[in-house]
C-alpha cells in the first residue's frame, strides 16, 4: 500500500470516529437505562412519573425522523444547485470540472438524494404499523 494513501484513508478513518462513537455511546446509555427500568419492574418497584417521562421523550423525537430525514435531503440539494449555479458561474460546466466544484455537488446530491429516499421508507413504514 502507498504511503500517500494513508493520509486520506487516517482523516476519513478519523472522521468516522468522531461521528459514530458518541452515537454508539448514546445508545449504549439508552440501552442500559431500560434496562434498569426492566429489572426495576421485574422486580416490582414503582416508577416515578418523571423517569417515564423523561424515557419516553427521546420515543417522541425519533418518531419524527422521517421529518428531519426530509429536511436534510432538501437542504443537501439546494447546495448541490448552489454548487452546480457556482460552476455555471465560473463557466466549468463543459471543461471536464477543472475547478472541481461539480465533485462536490455530485456527492452531496447524492447523499440528499439518499436522506429524501430514507424520509419516503421512513413515513411508508410509519403508516403500515400505525
């Protein structure tokens, strides 16, 4: 393997981490006080009324995911078109991207794409087990 790849391979690598464990870390957290609250009831001890409360508030924002999976998809594709108008603008629509500003639009229309694609399964799936 070429030294010149590990330099991007490390950055992504990095970029990964930060983003994936503290989402890993959320959910351990999560994971773990239910199951407190689980053995809790096993048990028989009551539940104070703001424990439930509090559990039962991430529920209500995960439920509106399909919403913020539709956000995030429109707003990746207004910058894909302010990417795109940029280039137009610089006249590197036709020169092969020598500017680079077509590579970018590119990736993020896709990713937007993707985001608005997720949001149509996400309120599909909601309607069917509702």
């Amino acid at each position: 393997m070429d030294v010149e790849i590990l330099i991007p391979l490390s950055f992504f690598a990095f970029l990964g981490a930060v983003i994936i464990v503290p989402i890993m870390m959320k959910e351990r957290t999560k994971r773990s006080a239910h199951e407190l609250v689980g053995k809790a009831i096993e048990r028989g001890q009551t539940l104070d009324a703001d424990l439930v409360a509090q559990l039962t508030s991430t529920m209500l924002e995960e439920g509106n995911r399909a919403r913020k999976s539709l956000g995030n998809g429109v707003i990746l594709l207004a910058l894909t078109a302010g990417f795109v108008a940029a280039s137009a603008l610089a006249g590197d629509l036709g020169r092969g991207g020598e500017h680079g500003l077509l590579y970018p639009a590119i990736i993020l229309g896709f990713i937007g794409l993707g985001f608005i694609g997720l949001s149509i399964f996400d309120y599909a799936t909601k309607r069917r087990t509702a």
